[in-house]
C-alpha cells in the first residue's frame, strides 16, 4: 500500500448500492478523504488568494464571502487548477490512471466539494492569522 493512504483520515462508511458509479466510489472512497487530509492547507491557500485579490474577507459579510467561493471557483481557472493540483499530488498512481480516464467528471466533484467545504468553514476564513 502506497504511504500516502496511511496518512487520509478516516471517515464514516458511505452506504454503497449495486448502483453505485466508479466515480462516485472513487469520490467516496478516495476524494473525500484526500479533501479532508488537505484542509488546513486549502483553507491557507484561499485565504492567501483573497489577499491577492484584495479581498477582506474579515470585513465581508457572509454572502458575499460564498458569493467570493463561488466566483474563484467558478471562473478563475489558474486557482482552480492549482486547488486539483494538490488534491491530485496525494493520488497514487493506481488512483491517478482511474482520475486520467474521467479527470474533467471528477474535477466537477472536487470542486463541488471545494466549494461545500469552504462555504462550511467561513469562521476558518475569516479568522485573523
């Protein structure tokens, strides 16, 4: 087994059904953990881009802060792809040759839970440094 599955957390079994897809295995099984183990790191990386557009975010409310999520998400491609890069860095290669082979369907989960996890942790974004 590849160190680097030693290191994901643990979490709660997801219910498998017979209907269950290889990608939303792969999600469950390996995304979720990795997004997990990376979170502090992730929350760092979009405090820092928020400072690099000029955006105080312990002087914004809310809304507008998830508004902020989704836009950097959403349309800045270069953060985006910087956010799969260290999801994908913790991929084994048996985990990277099933990403390669539907990597834009399991990009769209890794930002949406991306996206959830970040919205989830406005207190983590806005805590002072």
């Amino acid at each position: 087994m590849d160190a680097r599955k030693n290191l994901r957390p643990v979490l709660p079994i997801i219910e498998e059904t017979e209907n269950c897809s290889v990608e939303e295995k792969f999600q469950n099984e390996t995304l979720r953990q990795i997004i997990k183990l990376q979170h502090s790191l992730l929350i760092a990386l979009f405090k820092n881009y928020a400072i690099i557009k000029k955006t105080d975010l312990q002087a914004t409310n809310e809304q507008r802060i998830k508004r902020f999520i989704e836009s950097a998400l959403s349309k800045d491609i270069a953060f985006k792809n910087m956010l799969i890069g260290v999801i994908m860095g913790q991929f084994t290669t048996e985990e990277f040759d099933l990403y390669k082979e539907t990597s834009s369907e399991f990009n769209k989960r890794i930002l949406a839970i991306l996206k959830k996890r970040l919205k989830d942790s406005l207190s983590e974004l806005v805590a002072k440094v």
